[in-house]
C-alpha cells in the first residue's frame, strides 16, 4: 500500500524510521567489538526493519492517545516503536511458516541467511541454519518490543494496562493465524463467515484494535474512549485483510514488495476466492481447486484465477465490502466524543485504508 498522500501517516512513518534508525546504532554501539554474534544479529533487524513498511501500527497508537487527551507526543512516539519490533517478530516467523523468499522488495531473514550459508553447507543444512537461526532473530525483536514498551516514561499502571492489551491481541492473532494454516492446508472447509472470524483474529485486532487501544490505555483513557474504538478498529480491521488481499493478487510486486502469486500457492482461502468459488461455473471452479496450493503455479494459471475473480464478480464483491466497512467505522467516529483532531485522524485513516488497493 502507498500512503496516497496521508501527510500525517507519511510524517509519523519519517519519524518512526529516524528514532529507529537511532535505536538500532545505539545498541550498536553498547554491544562493543567483544560480540561479533550480537553486533551482526542488530545489523540482521536493523536492515529488515528499515527496508519498508507503512507504520501504520505505531501511527494508530499515537492516534489512540491523542483521542484520549495524550499530551506527550515524544513519548509516545518511544512507545510507539515498540510495535514494528513486534510486527517484525511475527513477519519473521510468518515467512518460515508461508516459506516465503520476498519481503518489502528484499530477501526474507530465514533465506539471507540461508544464502550466506549456502557455500559453506550443503543446501538443506543451509536452509534448516536459515530457518532456525530467523526464529530467534525474531525472538529478539520480541524482546525488545517489552524493553522498549516498558523502558517508556508511562506510569506503571498505563504501561501494565497497555501491555495487557497487547498480550490479548496478540493471543486473538495466533488463533487467527492457526484457522488460516489449517484452511490452507484443506484442513477444514471454509465459508465467508469463517473468513470474517479470521479477519478479526488476525487483523481486527491486532492490527487496528490493539495499537489504538494501547495508545489509549497509555494517554489514561477510560471505558468509554475503548468502546468506541473497538467500533471503529472490528470494521476497519476487516477492511484492511479485505484490501490485502486484493493486493496479495492484485498487486504490483515492485509496489507491494511480496509477489502476487504467494496467496494462490499457499492455498489462502481468501474472500475474493471464497466469493469466486461460491459464483464459478465447473469449468472455472476446477480452475481455482487446481491452482489453490500449487506450488509451481504458472504465471497464465496465476492470470486464469485473477480473470475468474473478475467475471464472477468477487473481486467487485470485495470492494463494495471494503467501502461499506470504511464507511461503518467512519460514522463511529463522527458519532463519538472525541475531539476535532481526534476525529480527523481516525477518519483519514479509515480513508486511507479504503483506498489502498485501489
């Protein structure tokens, strides 16, 4: 996704990248010459971290505690770094599971380091070092996701509260992500209502819910400010996996950085194919089944399925979706007590996400 000219986010993502950027050096520096291991591990991240990403979970973080009255905004935007360590401990891992080689335009961890490895090894040891050495890399990023969270001048009350949210939502993703695996593999049949329970689990909450809420709880937000962002963040989370997935097919893979047959050979039981397979005819469902989980996909069959989601109306389907969901979560916030600034980020956000894929 671009940031289609979302100033705020576009301004808060240079800041995020400029504090990270410092952090990675700082921890450069105090590792000293006597940890080579250490020294190349942080250099590992530091490249992973940078290379991209929108920063839309530290922007919706800061945006929870400004419609929560948060005053500090350079602690926050501390606070708020935590979370792309975070979203790096999961990608990590995430790429082992999908076996994906491409992330933000570069190398996955797992398959750098298989590669540095490669003429040292034989290939399968070099590919097993890769993906085992990648787990704890990402371990790491995990740990320093607490450190930092907990290394912010919050109270201990904010940051306990915070925390706890963060856990929970982080719970709801692994479930999310199990059911995914498992309809993946043809483990169980999915309908359009079990791709709404994942989009929450996986998305929803993780994605949009937790970093609002958790800026909220840091800013001292009530009862009432986490209401009304839980109604905001279940439609808009559910719009965001909706227009990742368009993207995941549909996408530019010079724009997206992760190629767009990815989904197609993990077997994702995604809403567009959900939707497609529901509308298809015999000649185009057999399609579908025939590439869902090919690993050797070819680039005409990968076009076949992106014709079929067209002519049967799923991809049209999805977006309506998408524009329904965004206009659900924005009328939330128009509603809410929030104040004027408030109210405008979360809407431009609400925005931003409608139009991503577009």
């Amino acid at each position: 996704m671009k940031n289609q000219n979302f100033t705020e986010l576009e301004q808060y993502a240079r800041k995020t990248n400029r504090d990270l950027a410092r952090l990675f050096s700082k921890k450069q520096k105090n590792f000293g010459r006597d940890l080579p291991l250490a020294r190349m591990t942080n250099g590992i991240i530091k490249a992973f971290v940078l290379r991209g990403g929108k920063r839309i979970r530290p922007f919706l973080m800061y945006c929870g505690y400004v419609c929560a009255g948060g005053k500090d905004n350079s602690q926050i935007l501390r606070a708020s770094l935590s979370l792309e360590l975070l979203h790096s401990f999961l990608l990590i891992h995430d790429d082992i599971v999908d076996r994906s080689d491409v992330r933000r335009g570069g190398p996955t961890i797992h398959k750098k380091i298989e590669k540095k490895y490669r003429g040292k090894l034989s290939i399968k040891e070099a590919e097993e070092l890769g993906k085992s050495l990648a787990i704890w890399i990402g371990n790491i990023c995990f740990l320093d996701f607490y450190r930092l969270m907990l290394e912010s001048e919050f109270s201990d009350a904010q940051k306990q509260k915070a925390v706890s949210k963060i856990n929970k939502s982080l719970e709801s993703a692994v479930y999310g992500q199990l059911i995914d695996i498992l309809a993946g593999a043809k483990a169980m049949r999915v309908t359009e209502r079990d791709i709404d329970i994942i989009q929450e689990l996986k998305t929803g909450k993780y994605t949009i819910e937790m970093p609002l809420e958790a800026g909220a709880l840091l800013a001292g937000g009530g009862k009432r400010d986490i209401k009304i962002l839980m109604s905001y963040s279940r439609p808009l989370g559910k719009a965001f996996q909706i227009n990742d997935d368009i993207l995941g097919l549909f996408g530019d893979p010079k724009k997206t950085g992760k190629p767009n047959d990815s989904d197609l050979k993990l077997g994702k039981k995604t809403l567009l194919i959900v939707k497609a397979l529901q509308r298809a005819n015999k000649s185009q469902k057999k399609t579908i089944i025939k590439c869902l989980g090919e690993k050797n996909i070819s680039k005409g069959d990968v076009v076949k399925v992106k014709k079929i989601v067209v002519q049967t109306g799923s991809l049209d389907y999805s977006m309506k979706k998408i524009a329904s969901l965004v206009e659900r979560a924005k009328e939330t916030i128009r509603k809410s007590h929030f104040a004027n600034r408030g109210k405008d980020l979360l809407i431009k956000t609400a925005d931003f996400i409608g139009k991503s894929s577009h």
